[in-house]
C-alpha cells in the first residue's frame, strides 16, 4: 500500500529536516526521503567536520603563541596527533546525527533511506508528485504526499579535465577524510571553502598555495574583507596568486604528490604540492529526480523556484535550499523551509533576499557581512557613506590577542538606511547575528549606536561603527 502523508521531504539536509519538524509541529503528517544520512552535506560533509577541524587548527595556533600569553611550554612546542583531529570531528558529527534522529522519532516524522524519484499522474494520484522510492535493501516504496519539498542539497562543482582521485587531488568532501594531514598543498578557488581550508591547513603547519581566477579573493564578499584576509593569511606564510588560470590539460601526479601549471599576466607558473584541493563552487543535485514527469523546471542546473514563496512550477511542490541556487548557506535552507511550511499553512511569509543573510567566513581571523558591500551599493545607484574601525583599538580585543580586523558599516547617506555590515576578526561569526536583527527591524545605525553594549566586549565594535558614521563614536 503506498504510503499517504500530507509532506514529502525529498532530502534530509537542514532545509529538509527543518521543514519536516515545522511540519510536525503544525499538526501534519511528514516523511523524509533521504538516500544517505540525516544531516545532509552540512553535518557530514560541510559545516560542522570543517568547522571542528578549523576548532582543532585554531587551538594548535594559539599554543604555539602560547608565549605572547606569558604561558611557557616548557616540553618545546606542541604537536599534531591527526588521528585524534579526525576522531573528534567524527564524534561530534555522530552525537548530532545521533541527535537527529532522535528529534525526527519525537516529532513522529518518518524517515525512509533509498532514492527519490517523481512521478507524474498515475493510479496513485491525479496529479505528479507522488514519489516512487528505491529503498537501501533494493525493495520499493510509493509515497503519495499533499505537498512535496525538494531539499537535495548541492555538491562540489568538478574542474573538466582533472582527475580526481579523492587523494591527491580532491573536492572537500574527499578531504574531510583524509587519513594525514598534507605537507603542502594546491587549493584551486579562493572563495569560502578555498579560504576556510587554507586557514585551517597553515595553522596546522601545511605549506599552502592559493589560487584564484579573480583579482582578489572571497571576491563577491567586499574588497576590504578580501583584502584583510589576504594578509592575515600572507602573514602565516600562505602564497596567494590571484589572476590566474589553471590549465587542467597540465597537471600530472608524481610519486611525490602533483604538479599543475596555471597562467597569470600570460605568464605560465609551475605548482608542485603534495595534494590538490579543488573549491571552485558548488552544484545542485537535480538530476534523477523525475523533474521531467513535472512541470517542474531546472535552470543552469538548479530548481527554478518562485523567489517569495519557493513554489515550483507545481503549485503544490516547493524546493529549499542549494539545489535552487542562490546563497548556498545551511542557515538559508532552514529560514527557506520556515517559509514554505508556512505557505503550505496558509500564512504569508516571504523568503529574505541573499543580501539580508548573514555570510560567514571561519578563517582565522572570521570574517562575516550582511547586505550590501559598498561597491555594490554604489553600483546599484545608493549614494553611500561608510565608516570602518580596526579592532586593534578595543580593550577586549587586546586582551583576547587577535586584534587583528576591523567593522565597516555601509549606510544610505540620504535616509540613512543601514545598508550593509562588514567584519572581520575574533567571533565576527557571532557578532553578526546583531546586524542581522537590525536588518529585520529595519533599525537605522544611530539605533544601533544607542543601544547600550557591555565594556569590555568586541561587541562595542559594532557600537562605534555605526556611532562614527556621523562622526560620534567614543573609544575602545
């Protein structure tokens, strides 16, 4: 007998299993297919084991500075043990999971492992959107759901013409399980992940090349960011090469690890590493899911969605999250699935512009914004003032010892209007949450420079910021 549920959940991602409990809540019956694990990239190949691993580089970096701190180390410097890096990544991964599942069991929302494909009308239904479902032991199962929710999650976008062997040269989620820790390496794109992991990997002493096609690195985020982390990185001996062109046709592995050669200025330039990481963007998983038996539509490989509400071209059939393109951010897929649970409930809500979610960068130091970067205000006819700080002239980050950033805010200069917020520096993951309140409430920074912040804390940063717009802000 098929199985009749008021929500389908094609992918158990944080889109998937955010929608799947709103749904719960709300009274629904709700199922999630998913073919690999709960938790999606983000828990098992994203976010959480890349950030624990940062945790892991980040705490080795501030040992081996333990003296600026008067703390001695009086057996010499300390030392990696990469097998218990990975075990730690991996515990954490599997309490979470662990946590999941029990959620998914308190909410009564059925989880069923095999691989997802739509149908069209059919003895089931008299509209697509029934699921027939491969089940992991090789039988078959048809869900027959009111509503259906594509949350399919995305993968790294492969370089033609390389080979890629999970090894020497890799995606990120090959590298989440390296079993050693390379002595050098190649990491071709400069964008988020490529930034993260070179972070991480010269913290843990790996001698990194970075490599990027733009002019400048993290290039869609604004250029005081990439450039504040170009030399934070610079500065622990990571080489970035911007301007440049791999050529895949020209990289080769040798006994001793891969040698590519990548153009700049028109010049060619020879890199050997041991190991090649390849971060050149992400795609979505849309293929095999039965689309075509739809009115359904892929567009330069994502879902085509209704930007307010997320609905296909199947009024009864939503996608969340990277498989529709856009900012590709956990925290995205899960405000997309409080959105499109409440339209399946009748109430309005619209999703937020990419711009009006927070992006967040966990090099060493972080870096997080929110709207608009001042090149792009300008661009798109604002006529802006800004003003920026450096941390080093707040008391807490001194006594933290990573004075190294600043804040920049970007207003209207004719309504004032907070337009966007740019940080860099120790937890400016964290402190962008307040920016981000802002923009929902629509507070103007004066507001902001008002509201009373604790001494000593980073926090203050954002205080004065916005305070200094008009020429007001105190001191650290």
């Amino acid at each position: 007998m098929p199985i009749e549920v008021d929500v389908a959940i094609i992918g158990g991602g944080p889109g998937g299993y955010t929608a799947a409990v709103r749904a719960a809540q709300a009274g629904r019956s709700v199922v999630i297919i998913e073919k690999d694990k709960l938790g999606g990239t983000c828990l098992h190949r994203g976010c959480i084991p890349s950030k624990s691993l940062l945790r892991s580089a980040e705490v080795f970096a501030t040992i081996n500075d333990a003296a600026s701190y008067g703390v001695s180390l009086p057996e010499g410097n300390a030392s990696i043990d990469w097998s218990r890096v990975l075990h730690r990544k991996n515990s954490i991964v599997e309490q979470l999971h662990k946590g999941l599942q029990t959620l998914m069991k308190q909410h009564q929302i059925r989880v069923i492992n095999g691989s997802a494909r739509i149908i069209g009308p059919s003895i089931f239904s008299p509209r697509s959107g029934a699921i027939a479902v491969e089940l992991s032991d090789g039988e078959s199962e048809t869900v027959v759901p009111k509503n259906v929710i594509i949350a399919t999650g995305s993968r790294p976008r492969r370089l033609n013409g390389l080979v890629y062997d999970g090894d020497i040269i890799a995606t990120s989620d090959e590298a989440l399980e390296w079993s050693s820790r390379p002595s050098s390496i190649i990491i071709v794109g400069g964008g988020v992940i490529g930034v993260e992991w070179a972070s991480m990997l010269s913290d843990f002493g790996t001698d990194v090349t970075l490599i990027e096609t733009a002019d400048r690195i993290v290039p869609t985020e604004d250029k005081d960011i990439g450039s504040e982390l170009s030399k934070a990185l610079k500065k622990r001996g990571v080489k970035i090469i911007t301007g440049a062109a791999l050529q895949p046709s020209s990289c080769s592995v040798t006994p001793s690890g891969v040698q590519v050669e990548v153009v700049v200025k028109g010049e060619a330039l020879g890199l050997t590493a041991e190991r090649m990481l390849v971060s050149i963007g992400r795609q979505g998983n849309v293929e095999n899911l039965g689309l075509e038996n739809t009115d359904v539509k892929a567009e330069n490989g994502f879902v085509k969605v209704s930007p307010n509400t997320l609905q296909t071209g199947e009024s009864h059939i939503y996608a969340i999250g990277d498989c529709i393109g856009g900012i590709q951010l956990a925290h995205a897929a899960m405000h997309e699935a409080a959105v499109t649970v409440e339209h399946m409930l009748g109430h309005k809500l619209s999703r937020a512009s990419d711009r009006d979610i927070p992006r967040c960068i966990y090099t060493r130091p972080e870096a997080a914004s929110i709207g608009w970067t001042e090149a792009d205000a300008k661009a798109e006819g604002y006529e802006v003032k800004t003003a920026k700080l450096p941390l080093r002239i707040f008391g807490k980050a001194l006594v933290y010892g990573e004075s190294d950033g600043f804040a920049k805010v970007v207003a209207d200069s004719s309504t004032g209007d907070l337009l966007g917020v740019h940080l860099v520096g120790s937890h400016a993951t964290e402190l962008i949450a307040e920016a981000s309140l802002a923009k929902l409430l629509d507070a103007v920074p004066w507001e902001i420079g008002r509201t009373i912040h604790p001494h000593p804390t980073l926090s203050e940063a954002m205080q004065e910021v916005m305070l200094a717009l008009d020429g007001g802000a105190g001191h650290g």
